[in-house]
C-alpha cells in the first residue's frame, strides 16, 4: 500500500509547484506592464527635469553626466552616493507622496522632487441596464356628460276672475200692487161723467201703447187698466138716470 501510494503523492506534489509557479509568472507579468519607468538626467549642475511625477510602483532612473554627482533624497529614503559620469541609479517608488532630493556634491545648485500619485481606481464598467418596459397607459373612462338640467317651468298663477256682481234688477211689483196702481191710473185718467152729459157720448179709451216701447210688467199693468176702465164704463151705462 507505501508503495502504491508514493507516486500518487508525488503527482500531487508536482501539480501543486507548478500551478504555484504559473501563477508567480502571471503576477511577474502583471507588474512590469503597470510599472513604468522615467528617466531623469543629472549634468550641467543640474537635474532635468527638476520636477517628475509618476505613479505608485513606478520607477525613476538616474543619469550622470559631465561631473560626479549623487542622488540623495532629505528624508532619507534613498540615496545614490557619488557617483561618477557615465553611471546610472534607479528607484521605485511604493507609496504615494512628494519626495524631494538633492546632490551631495552641488547642493546649492542641484535639487529635484519626485511627486507620486496613487493609482486610480479602475472606472466601473457600466452594467447597461436595459430600458424599462413602458406601461400600458390605461385609456381615461370616458364619463358621460351630464345634459342640461330643465330648469322647472314655473307655471302660471292665474288671476282669479272677478265674479261678476249682479246688477240690481227691479223685482216685478206684485199683482195687486199692480192692480192697484192700474186703478188709480184708471181713475185718475177717466173724470166722471157729469149728470148732463150724453149718454151716447162714452169715454174716450186710452191709445193702447206700443207693444215694442212696454216691458212685460207694464203691458200687464195697461191690459188691468183698459179692463178696469171698461168695467167701470159698462157699470156707468147700467145706472138708471
């Protein structure tokens, strides 16, 4: 069972170094693309450019020319030391913030800065986010338009009517008052006859009046006359003399 058993751990063993060192090459091969290096020339008693900026974990390389110079930072992060023409130096710088340095040889006249900015964070890709699907706008429930309201008709009051107020009418006169009063007319109309008069020579009898000019009232009252009269003619003629 050992036996059988060492080359199995073995191959395991094997697998494991090399997926260890595939991915050492991979983070190898990520950094020196990121890394960048610039270079900075240190002649004519002076470093040009004087000012660089760069990012975190690139590198900045030195060149000296004409003179021995030295490239020495005040806080002491690095330094080159005199370092003769033809020479070179070379730094990388980590962290984020303004170092500035100096020659040791040409203090007065060669000073640089080195600015390092912190790496941006990489931009989001933006997810696309797919358009939002429109609603359905509800059609408006058309409402019924109410009609015009019928304004009441106010009806009419009408007047009351006068009632007509009957007219005083003259009530026929009774029938004997009638009677009477023909008599009277009878006897005021016919004088007597005197004792000498003609017995031949009667009465002269009323002109009957017209029948269109009299009301009923009064025709009655001439027809009780005419006969009242009559009478008393006849009564007259009877008499002896």
């Amino acid at each position: 069972m050992t036996v059988k058993g060492i080359p199995r751990r073995s191959s395991r063993i094997r697998a494991l170094l090399l997926g260890a060192a595939v991915a050492l090459v991979a983070m190898a091969g990520v950094g020196s693309v990121q890394a960048t290096t610039v270079t900075v020339a240190a002649m004519n008693y002076q470093f040009s450019p004087a000012t660089r900026t760069i990012a975190v974990g690139d590198v900045v390389h030195w060149t000296f020319a004409g003179d021995p110079h030295s490239v020495t930072s005040r806080d002491g992060l690095f330094d080159s030391g005199v370092t003769d023409p033809g020479g070179s130096f070379q730094f990388t710088f980590v962290k984020a913030g303004t170092y500035q340095y100096y020659c040791q040889v040409h203090p007065e006249q060669m000073f640089g800065t080195i600015v390092v900015k912190a790496a941006a964070a990489p931009t989001p890709t933006p997810r696309t986010t797919p358009p939002p699907t429109p609603r359905a706008t509800p059609r408006p429930t058309s409402r019924p338009t109410p009609g015009p309201t019928a304004t009441p008709a106010v009806a009419a009051t009408p007047s009351p009517t006068p009632t007509p107020t009957p007219s005083a009418s003259l009530a026929p006169p009774s029938p004997r008052a009638s009677e009477t009063a023909g008599a009277s007319i009878a006897l005021v109309e016919t004088p007597p006859p005197s004792s000498g008069a003609s017995a031949s020579a009667g009465p002269e009898a009323p002109a009957p009046a017209s029948a269109t000019d009299l009301t009923p009232v009064a025709a009655l009252v001439v027809v009780l006359a005419i006969l009242v009269g009559g009478g008393l003619i006849l009564v007259r003629r009877r008499r002896p003399r």
